[in-house]
C-alpha cells in the first residue's frame, strides 16, 4: 500500500537497478514525509552535552595495537567538488608536491599497516560519478586492496520529489537531475545493501572507522580505536570545540526526553532557534564526521529494525537544477551517518584536536592546506605546525572555482604559518616565496599581483594591515 507519488518513486528506483534495502529505506522516510515529518528537533527538547577529552584518556600501546589490527576503514568519497568548479572526485585535487587527497589517505594507510602490521582494509564509498576517476588513481598502489574486499562500494540515488505533490520530478533536459544522494547517512544502508557488513565480519573484522575524504586528518588513529575498544560502545564519534566559522552548522546535544546525544543539523533547527544554534557557549561541540561503531553491534541493529536503522529525517528543499532557481521546487530526503549516534543507547562522543578535522570545502580551506601551516611527515599525516589556523577569505569572484584558483597562484600558496588572518577582495594573482604574517587584507579595484618574495605583514603601530591597489 501506498500513494501513487510513493509508488512511482519505488518503480523508478527499481528501473534504475536501485538495491532493495535501498528502496525500502527510501519508502519509510517517503512515508514519514507524507505524514508531516519535518526532521526539526526544538531547542526546547535538547540540552548541552559534556564529554571526555582524548587528551586525557589512557590507552596502552597494547591496546592500540590490537584495536588497529581489528578495524576497517571508510572513506566517503562520492562528492564532486561542484561548488568548487570541478566536474570529477573531489579527492582527486592536488594538495601537496602532485599528491591527491587520495594519495595522501592510500600513503597514511599502507604507512599504519606496516607500523602495525595490521590489515587494515580501505573502502571507498564513491558514487557512479567518482567511481571510474577514484578506482584509475588507486591503481598505482598495487598492494592496497585486501583479499576478500573490494576497494569500494557505491552509495545508492534516490529521486528527487516535486515539493507540491511529493511525486519524483521529471526532467528530460537533463534525467541525471532527477536524481540526488540520500545523504551520507545512505552509508548504513549502502553496507547491508551489497552484503559489506556480512563480508566484513566473516573476515573477522570487529570494528569500522569512517571519515570524509577530503579531511586529511582523518587517520585511522590507533590511539582512538584503542580508546574506543576499550570502552565498550558499539557507536563513538570524534568531536570538536566550535568555533567561529563553525556558528552556522550542526552541534551535538542531549535529548531531554531519554538522555540520548542526538546531532541536530542546520537543516533541522527551527527559525526561531537560530540563535541558539549559533550560541558557541551553550552548543560548544561539533561533528567532525569521524566515526567508530562495533561491526556486530551494527548488524544487530540493522537487523532488528529489517534493514532500516531509522536516522532522523531531514528534509531538503532545493530546486531540480541547483544552480537555476527558475527550476521547480523539490524536496530531497536525506539523512546524517552521525545521527546513527542517537539510535545506540551507551553511545559515546569523544572531544579531539581540531588536527583531525581538516575539511576541505572551499578553496579557502585549500589555500591553507597547500601552505606550510602544516607539514606533511614520513608517514604522510599532516602536522599543524602554525600556532594557529589563520583565517581565510578569498574573493568569491575570482578563487571560487578551483581553475580560477590555481591561475591565481600559479607557484603554490604564500607561507601562512605566522599568518592570522588573510583576506583578499578584487583580482590578485601571487609569485613565488610572498609570506603573509599577522592580519592582512589586501583590495584591488583592478587586476593587480603581489611580487615575488613579498611580505605581506600586518596590523602594526603605523599600518592596519591593508594593501589597496
């Protein structure tokens, strides 16, 4: 039973070759949609969260050791880094001396093995657009698929539904419109759908850590998988103290209701609580979507709810074509991995460094990344070797897009270790060796360059720091 709009979709899905649990999973959050479920959590229903600090744990080398040599690891991969201007896997960017993300994360790995002699299997879990390009740059790593385990898997697709009437969309300009992701949250699904949970616990394989691919201090950190060995939780997930920048995303907190820590996204704060979501005293703890659950523990749970875990929905407006507002109104059903943290009773969250917590989103975070705020070791983790992460803000204009970037600093990025701030407005392009030191901004009303050898250095007592040209 069902309504038409909910049937088309599954009959859709089916004609795509979308996987079974996939479609079912799709169906209950259809279902939910169509009764009002908004996905909100009230600021009302929620309270701060407190949680032990990595810093202060206990892990013996033990320990460590033998929780590695138990763990897989995951990396969703399947973003294209559209908003970046790029048209193939995000990961495949350049970051360092013409090594990708993806080098860098196969480096990390095949390096933990060899310290550990663990087999610490990499799985990517690409989408059909990144899975040609990821799968040809793995190639050269020979020795990094694990016997018995594919090196990926793909997150499935859904069909956008029109906002009006909840039916999928139609857009025969262009059907791959007509389809968007459901979400990182997809993952569990994604692992009982092609049997990935099953294989990976028949290879004897007790826990899993994930991360974003484009977070280079995602590493598969002995010192956390011990922590989270020994402290028995089936699900954990790394946290850290908000800042800033971070006003406008989701924070963690705890249900009123029964004590559970619940993640409450942007996406799922009301209006009217806008402002508490923004409150950095009150919300002080962030996802850094590094997370740890229990193999077996997964497993039960997935089977004692027929597949479907049963995250918090979250209900995304967007339009079909998201760069053209003119295009219809529709709504894409989406879900959180880390909200699985509310679904384990003895769940547990854990406040590490911002060194693990490096995204990439805009070329912003890039240009900080490829500077020498961090040093990259032998064992290809990345180390902040500046005091603080300086404060980056490009002219959307001109270094939006990744092309437009990379022209503009054509001998790699400026030296910012002793940079706290660095803002450029108008069209400024840089030679090699300029060092930006202290809070600078520069603005240009017309193409201009900063010379070779520059040191852009600011505020003091006779200048605030600013270049105008």
């Amino acid at each position: 039973m069902g309504s038409a709009g909910l049937h088309r979709a599954r009959d859709k899905m089916a004609d795509a070759g979308v996987d079974e649990v996939a479609i079912e999973t799709f169906a209950h959050y259809y279902r939910l949609l169509e009764h009002g479920e908004t996905g909100m959590i009230p600021e009302s229903a929620i309270e701060p969260v407190e949680m032990e600090r990595l810093a202060d744990v206990e892990v013996s080398e033990e320990a460590a050791a033998q929780a590695i040599r138990s763990t897989a690891v995951i990396k969703l991969n399947g973003g294209l880094g559209t908003s970046m201007g790029m048209d193939r896997a995000k990961s495949l960017l350049c970051v360092r001396r013409g090594l990708s993300f993806l080098d860098i994360i196969a480096r990390q790995v095949l390096n933990l093995r060899r310290e550990y002699d663990a087999p610490l299997p990499l799985l990517f879990m690409n989408s059909f657009r990144t899975s040609a390009d990821t799968l040809e740059a793995l190639a050269r790593y020979e020795e990094l698929p694990v016997e018995g385990l594919p090196l990926e898997f793909l997150q499935n697709k859904e069909p956008k539904l029109l906002a009006d009437d909840l039916a999928p969309v139609s857009w025969p300009k262009d059907p791959d419109l007509e389809w968007c992701p459901p979400g990182h949250g997809d993952l569990y699904t994604a692992l009982r759908g092609t049997g990935l949970l099953d294989r990976l616990i028949e290879a004897g394989y007790r826990y899993v850590f994930v991360s974003n691919s484009d977070n280079l201090g995602a590493v598969p950190d002995a010192r956390v998988a011990g922590w989270f060995a020994t402290s028995g939780a089936p699900f954990a997930i790394e946290a850290v103290r908000r800042t800033p920048s971070d006003r406008k995303g989701g924070h963690f907190a705890r249900r009123r209701s029964d004590g559970r820590i619940v993640l409450r996204e942007t996406a799922q704060t009301l209006e009217e609580d806008k402002e508490a979501l923004a409150d950095l005293d009150r919300h002080r703890f962030c996802s850094t979507n590094n997370l740890w659950f229990d193999l077996a523990a997964m497993k039960h749970a997935l089977d004692l709810r027929d597949g479907i875990l049963g995250l918090p929905l979250i209900r995304n407006v967007k339009n079909v074509d998201p760069g053209d507002r003119s295009t219809p109104e529709v709504i894409q059903i989406e879900t959180a991995m880390g909200a699985a943290v509310e679904v384990f009773e003895d769940s547990r969250l854990i406040e590490v460094g911002r060194d693990r917590f490096v995204p990439v989103k805009t070329t912003n975070d890039l240009l900080v990344l490829r500077s020498d705020v961090y040093e990259i070791g032998p064992d290809f983790v990345l180390d902040q070797v500046a005091t603080d992460l300086p404060y980056v803000d490009l002219d959307e204009e001109h270094y939006k897009l990744v092309g437009e970037f990379d022209k503009r600093f054509p001998e790699g990025a400026p030296s910012m270790r002793k940079a706290t701030s660095f803002t450029v407005e108008g069209d400024w392009s840089f030679g090699p060796g300029v060092q930006v030191i202290g809070e600078v901004a520069l603005h240009a009303g017309s193409a201009n360059r900063v010379e070779a050898e520059t040191v852009l250095s600011g505020p003091s007592d006779e200048s605030d720091g600013r270049a105008d040209a």
